[in-house]
C-alpha cells in the first residue's frame, strides 16, 4: 500500500516427497490485493483449497496472488493425505 508498485505472483508447488499432499500453508510475506485459489487463514497465511492434491513428483501452479510490493513467499505447513 502507500504507493507500493502492484505485482502479481503465481505460486508453484512441487511435491518431491513419496507421499500425496493435500494441503499447503503460505505465508506470503506481503498484503495481499486479491488472491486466487487460496484460503486465508490469518492477515499473513494462507492454505491450499481443499479440493487441490499433488502426487508424488507432481506440481501445482493454480494458486496465486496480487501483492503490494515486493513478495518472497515461505511454505509454513504441509498436510499429507
């Protein structure tokens, strides 16, 4: 905010693991402007929808977000099915 350039950031979530997952916590570390396909959980955390697992070596990039600002995002949690 406050004149803060807006930037749009796609998340990509790799599983390298053996195991499906069927959730995952991201803390953005930025205000958020929108979001898609996230759940907030808290003002700074957000979880995978529901409805989204990762196989084993597989991918997600249907999540993402609009920030103020610059915006380098940590993985807090991830739930295995």
């Amino acid at each position: 905010e406050n004149g803060s350039p807006v930037k749009q950031y796609k998340l990509v979530i790799s599983n390298g693991s053996s195991s499906q997952v069927c959730s995952v916590n991201v803390k953005p570390n930025a205000i958020l402007k929108d979001k898609w396909n996230l759940d907030e959980l808290s003002s700074d955390l957000y979880r995978t929808p529901s409805w989204m697992t990762i196989a084993p070596g597989g991918t997600y990039d249907q999540a993402g977000y609009v920030a103020y600002g610059n915006s380098v995002p940590t993985v807090t949690a991830v739930q295995n099915c």
